[in-house]
C-alpha cells in the first residue's frame, strides 16, 4: 500500500484507486448481504461520496473499513431487515436440447430449493459463502473485508453449506 | 472429523493432491460440487467499477458546491435579517405625520422638548431619527411652536421657511395667507427673496402675494390657542375661510365684496355667538341652510 504515504483520501487519483479496489467486492458484498431491493449499487455510491465528504479524516488504510461501516450502516437504516431472496441466472434457453424434460424439471426444482436454502442462511454466512464460493475468494481476503478472523470466516463457509444441504434434503 | 477437515479445505482450495483424491472419494462428493455450481448462478449482477466511478464523481462534481451545509440555513437566516434591518430602517427614516381635522386642535411633543400646536385643518411632518441633527417640521396650516433652546429649527411650508433658535412663534399657512408672528425670542422668515427677522411681537403677514404691514402683537401667545379667533384688518374672505375650518362648516356668501376688512373676533365653541361676531359688524345676515350649510347675505 504504497499510497498509506498520505494521511488521507481527499486527492482524486487515489480516491479512484481507492475506488477501483474496492467498489466491486463492496457492491457484492452489500448484495449477497441484502439482496437486490435495497439498491446496493446506490449505497456503494452513496459510500464514496460519504468517503469523499470525510476525505480529511480517513486514512487511506482505514478507507476499505469506513467504507464497509457507512455502506452497512445505510443499509440497516433503509427498512426493518426482510429475508433475502436472491436471483439465479436461467440458463440460455436453448431452441431444441437432448436433454430429457424430466432433467430439466428437477433442476429447475433444485434451484428453487437452493434460493431458498439462500434466504434462510443468515446474512453473516450467506456473504461469507457467496464471496467464497462466487468470487472464489480465499477465506483469508475474506476475513481481511470482514474485518473478522480467518476462522470465523472458516466457520461461516462452513456452517453455511452444512446448513443449506441439511435444508434442500428437507424441502 | 476428517471429512469436516477435508470440505473446509476444499471450500479454501487448499487441497493436495493426496486429500482431493480422499475428498473425490466422499459419498456425496457429486452433491457438494452440484451445490457449489449451482450456487454459482447466484452471483451478484455485472458491477463495473468504471462506469460507477464516474457517476460518484459526477455526484461529488454536483455536491461539492453545496457541500457546506451550514452555508443555506445562514443564507436563510441572513435574508431574513437583511429583510428586517431592511423594514425597520425604512420606516425609521419615514416621516412622522401628525393631521388635524376641521374643528380639532391638538398638541404635540416633538423630539426635543419643543413643542406645537395645531389648529384645525393642520398637517405636521417631521422625521424622528434625524431630529438631532436637523430640526426641521413640514407645515400645512396653522400651528404655534414653543422651542426648546437649541440648534436652528425650521418650519418649511409652501410660501417660505420660518428659522429660529429656541423661541416662541405662530405660523398660518393657508391659502391665500402667509402669517409668522413671533411671540419671544428671534425668528427668521425666508419669503422668496424676502429675508426678515422678527423680534418679540413682530408678524409677518403676506396676503395674496402682498406683504401686509401689522401692529406689533401684544398677547404673549396667539389668540387661538384660548379658542378664539382673532382677526385685525384682514379680508373677510379670510375670516369665513378660517370659520369654516374651525366649524366645519361650508359658508355661501351671496352678493358682497369679501375683501372688506375686518377686524374682530369669534369663538370657537359657540357658532350662534361666531356668526353674529362676524356678521353684525358688516351689517350681514345668517341663516343656516342645514347642518353644514350656512348662507350670508347682506341685508
């Protein structure tokens, strides 16, 4: 971190680099939490221009944590906290397949069955999953946006795929 | 336990070669990776950090203006007072007008300790803030001043400006008649090019342009303010005019030449008593017409 030289993120090249490193595991990170209805591409811009307004009192190295906090926190103020359904992509929808329609049907049931899986993990497992398991992030990096330890990260992944198999076995 | 070792490892691809092959060889291998495919269609929509950069940029571009947010409230605020010194100031330098109707005297304190006042028909100016520096009434009408010692005090009407410096002096403005007399102390008329001072019973009287010479006064104050009207040589045009203001009441004057002089006077508080004072000495008759209306005719 070469930029840590500077007490704080008021210039606006390392405002962008700041932006660059971080804004996208953010927006993940807001939508794997919350889900899409909040908006989290709103929140994350809503996050720098907080970070750009307070720009004389953060350090560069505190900027990733500042900006985690202000985006969660504007998050939680939004509305009482919903279950978090989230979307899957449909697979490209082919004009003829050779895949037999039984196939067909039980993935399309297994998938719903996972959504649901989804939403009732709880948010810190959840995120903690999905960054491991979509971004394929290492549990350390994970940990390091977290602001927590490598093994409650460990825990999280965990406890998240024992308990989503335990609930698409009930389903 | 060492299956639970195993899948962490996986999840943190931490395997080696030697535990993938014991984790390919767990009996639900086929469901954890199916449910780690799967779970890979959950993934958060397209986020391009450079098409959101610039927009938060922008936003900063916009805000960064009104990034102060104390500066509106204080503009507020500041309209507010602006407003306000605005109103008082204006009407501190607005004048002071005091008016008399017909048949009414009043007495007012100006500023300082002087003092006027008016008879009926009157209208007095004067500005409050900037007594102190110039003490100046505007004068419609008829008024007497008491002056308290001081700097110079001007009463400016239509026909000239009475100047002084602490004294006692009446001032009748009407129509056709200009009347300073000066009671005590030094006072100075500025008639046109006229410039005159007078001493203690001294008039100056300037009637339908034309200065009028007068016996010294000998009351100490105008007859007027012990509500009588007095009149010595003056056109009786005059003299129905300043009964009218003290009556109001309208007098129609049939067939006779008003500007006979007369000299006399009338009461303010007894109309019957007034209109023979004013009538018997010229041979003339009254009647009352209405309430406001009287019609004299000579005989």
């Amino acid at each position: 971190m070469s930029d840590s030289l500077k007490d704080n993120v008021c210039d606006e090249t390392l405002f962008s680099s700041v932006f660059n490193r971080y804004s996208k595991d953010l927006h993940n990170f807001l939508y794997y939490k919350f889900g899409e209805r909040l908006n989290p591409k709103d929140k994350v811009q809503e996050a720098f221009i907080k970070l750009w307004q307070n720009c004389a009192k953060v350090k560069p190295n505190k900027a990733k944590s500042y900006l985690y906090t202000i985006a969660n926190n504007l998050m939680l103020n939004e509305a009482a906290h919903q279950k978090v359904v989230l979307n899957f992509q449909k697979l490209p929808t082919k004009s003829h397949t050779n895949e037999n329609p039984e196939f067909l049907l039980e993935e399309q049931q297994y998938m719903e069955k996972l959504q649901k899986a989804l939403s009732n993990l709880t948010d810190a497992q959840r995120t903690a999953f999905m960054m491991n398991r979509i971004e394929g992030k290492k549990h350390r990096e994970i940990a390091e946006l977290l602001g927590i330890s490598t093994k409650a990260v460990e825990k999280r992944i965990y406890g998240a795929l024992k308990k989503l198999r335990e609930t698409i076995k009930e389903i | 336990m060492k299956r639970e070792e195993l899948i962490k490892k996986w999840l943190d691809e931490e395997l080696n070669p030697m535990e993938l092959k014991a984790f390919n060889a767990l009996e639900d291998h086929d469901d954890l990776v199916k449910l780690s495919d799967s779970v890979k269609r959950f993934a958060a929509p397209e986020y391009t950090p450079e098409n959101e950069l610039q927009s938060v940029l922008q936003k900063i571009d916009h805000s960064s203006t009104s990034n102060n947010s104390w500066v509106k409230p204080l503009i507020g605020i500041a309209a507010i007072l602006t407003i306000f010194f605005g109103i008082s100031y204006y009407n501190s330098t607005l004048d002071t007008e005091i008016n008399t109707l017909a048949s009414e005297k009043t007495k007012i304190e100006l500023p300082d300790a002087s003092d006027a006042t008016l008879n009926a028909l009157t209208s007095l100016k004067f500005n409050n803030n900037r007594w102190t520096n110039k003490r100046e009434v505007k004068l419609e009408g008829e008024a007497f001043f008491k002056v308290a010692k001081g700097s110079r005090f001007d009463v400016i009407t239509k026909d000239g400006i009475v100047s002084v410096l602490g004294t006692q002096f009446n001032v009748k403005q009407r129509e056709n008649l200009f009347e300073v007399v000066c009671y005590e102390g030094l006072v100075a008329v500025a008639h046109g090019d006229n410039y005159v001072k007078l001493n203690p019973g001294d008039s100056y009287v300037i009637l339908d342009g034309k200065l009028i010479a007068k016996e010294k006064e000998t009351q100490i104050t105008p007859s007027w303010l012990d509500n009588i009207s007095h009149f010595e040589s003056m056109p009786f045009k005059e003299v129905v005019a300043e009964f009218e203001r003290q009556y109001n009441v309208s007098v129609t004057i049939g067939s006779m030449d008003t500007t006979l002089l007369f000299t006399g006077n009338f009461k303010h508080n007894d109309m019957d008593l007034a209109l023979k004072s004013i009538t018997l000495p010229l041979n003339l008759k009254y009647s009352l017409k209405n309430d406001s209306t009287i019609v004299l005719s000579s005989e």
